[in-house]
C-alpha cells in the first residue's frame, strides 16, 4: 500500500481501532477517538512539561516549553538518540502522552529503563514520506512529539510543524544529524559533540559509559551558548550530569551502553 494509506493502517494497529462499517480509509487523520483519548492531562494553562533533572539545565525554564520546536543534533552513535528520547521520560511519567515518529529502532527496553512510560508513548517507526503529516496528526492529541526526518527537511514542512506545535501547544523535539537538516530552525538547538567512551583500555575492556559534550544555542537561550558535559549514558546505564559520576543514579533516566539504539 502507499505511504499515506499505510499511516493510517499502523495507527489503526498499534491502537486496535476497529473501522466503522461503511467508512472509507483515512489517510491523513487519526483514527475515530484516538485524539480525544490520548488528549494531553495537563491544562493549556500549565505551559512547562518537565525534563529529566540533569536535563533541566540545558532549558531555560529547566523544562521543555508548550508550543516550542527543540531540535537534537549529533552524527549517530554520539548519543543524540539517547538525548532525544530521554526528553520524554519525565512527561510521560507524570501523565502527558508523548511520540516518537521515525525511529525505526526505537530501542523499547532502553526506553524503558530511561523512565520513558511506554503506556502513554506512540511509537510510529516506519511513516516513510509521510513523516511530516504522521507528526503533524499526532500534535492536536499529545503533549510531546519526537520526530526523526529521513534526511533533510523540507523549509515547508519544517514551518508547518513548527507553526502547529504553537497553534495546539505542544512540544516539538526534533531529531537531526546536523542542526542545518531543519531549515526552519528551533526554539532551542541542542547538539552533541565529542564524545569520549569509558571502561575501554589498551586492547581490553568494556564499554561502561559515554561521556558527550552537549551544547546548547538558539532563540530561547537568549543569544548566549551553554556548554555542559553528559553520561549519554553512564556506566550503570542512565543520563546523567558529568559530575555524578559513571557509576552514579542520582538525578536519572537510565539507558544502558548496550541496550539504547546508539550502543553502536
């Protein structure tokens, strides 16, 4: 089947919807019912969704803001996903319906163990080209949205999301190798640069954590970057600040090093 008409095939599946008899297949829209059942909890009124703590500092009001486009940059394997993703912990924990739109492999268990609350997460893996109104149908009905381009975004497409996450107040996060795959640009760029592996010695050893130097820019950051180092993840498998330690759970979403989708 096309891409549009499969969209709407895979959110029929992942949420059992029955069609109505007689009703002809939607592609562009949800099914009957998923908006108003997966309608974000928080009133419009409460404009912050939280982040997981050793996030917060990367945000200007330590959360992430209605209404706003964030955009997560790093070459694969650096820990963007990790970073992307941990974004919804806190939310969908404390009752907001997040998705993920894109991602392929998103990595369930990981997901998991980063506090992500996978009863109230869409996970759309395969929207093709219909990426962009895949996300766009899942704005009205949900608090957060992950969405991953398969390449390069369209100006259009970028300013049409990014204009719909204002109109219904939700959080747009967006996932990018490069900051310049979303042309239209974000409230705030998060981009992950070096990286540095723990626990790997001359010819010996394992893995044990991921130390990523994040950086932080864009319109809400006032003009001033903010630089701060990561366990994306550390050795005992969760996000945390660098001054926790490899070894430290406090303040934590975990994802162990061989278990997230970028273990690799």
């Amino acid at each position: 089947m096309g891409g549009r008409h499969s969209l709407s095939v895979e959110y029929e599946h992942m949420f059992a919807f029955g069609q109505q008899k007689g009703a002809a297949p939607r592609s562009r829209e949800l099914p009957i019912g998923l908006a108003d059942r997966v309608r974000p909890t928080t009133p419009v009124a409460g404009r912050l969704l939280p982040v997981p703590a050793p996030l917060a500092p990367l945000f200007p009001d330590r959360a992430l803001r209605r209404g706003t486009t964030t955009t997560v940059a790093g070459l694969p394997g650096h820990g963007a996903t990790t970073l992307a993703l941990a974004l919804l912990a806190a939310a969908s924990q404390a009752g907001s319906w997040c998705a993920a739109v894109g991602l392929p492999d998103p990595g369930v268990v990981a997901a998991a163990e980063l506090g992500i609350d996978l009863r109230r997460v869409v996970f759309v893996p395969h929207p093709g080209s219909g990426w962009a109104e895949a996300a766009g149908d899942l704005l009205p009905g949900v608090d957060v949205v992950l969405v991953r381009p398969p390449g390069r975004a369209r100006r259009t497409a970028a300013r049409h999301l990014s204009a719909r996450a204002r109109e219904r107040q939700a959080a747009l996060v967006v996932l990018v190798d490069h900051v310049n795959e979303w042309p239209e640009g974000g409230d705030l760029a998060l981009s992950v640069g070096a990286i540095e592996w723990e626990g790997v010695g001359r010819g010996h050893g394992h893995l044990q954590g991921r130390r990523a130097e994040v950086r932080v820019t864009g319109r809400r950051s006032a003009g001033r970057a903010i630089e701060c180092s990561l366990w994306l993840p550390a050795g005992s498998g969760i996000v945390a600040a660098r001054g926790d330690g490899a070894q430290g759970e406090e303040g934590s979403a975990g994802a162990g090093p061989s278990d997230g989708p970028e273990a690799a």
